[in-house]
C-alpha cells in the first residue's frame, strides 16, 4: 500500500504553501486553478513543482550566504 508522502507536516501552513504554490503557477504561466486541475499536463503541473523547489533552494541559499 502507498503511503501518502505530500501531507502537511504543519497544517497551519496550509493557506501560505496554497499561496506559494499558485505564485510559482504564475511565474511559470501555468493557469492553475484553486478547485480541479486535472485538465493540466504532467508538465504543466511539473513545472509549478520545479519552480516552488528552485525559489525554496534559492532562499535556503540566500540565508546561508547571509543575504
């Protein structure tokens, strides 16, 4: 049985990842949605996820770097 790995750890964070999440649909020009979605290619819905990682790596960076 799979287990379900994309859970908020942190429920509180909810409306802040939702916020995020749809900030890097908008950098990438994917017309995401807040309700269903499943009209979306994998790409599509990949590229919202490669965007979320890059900004959250680039700011971990940033905070090591001191800036």
């Amino acid at each position: 049985m799979a287990s379900r790995s994309n859970r908020i750890l942190v429920p509180e964070a909810k409306e802040g990842l939702n916020r995020f999440k749809m900030e890097a649909a908008h950098e990438v020009g994917t017309p995401l949605t807040e309700g269903y979605n499943g009209d979306l290619t994998s790409r599509q819905n990949g590229s919202v996820g490669g965007q979320m990682v890059k900004k959250m790596v680039q700011e971990y960076e940033n905070k090591l770097s001191g800036k």
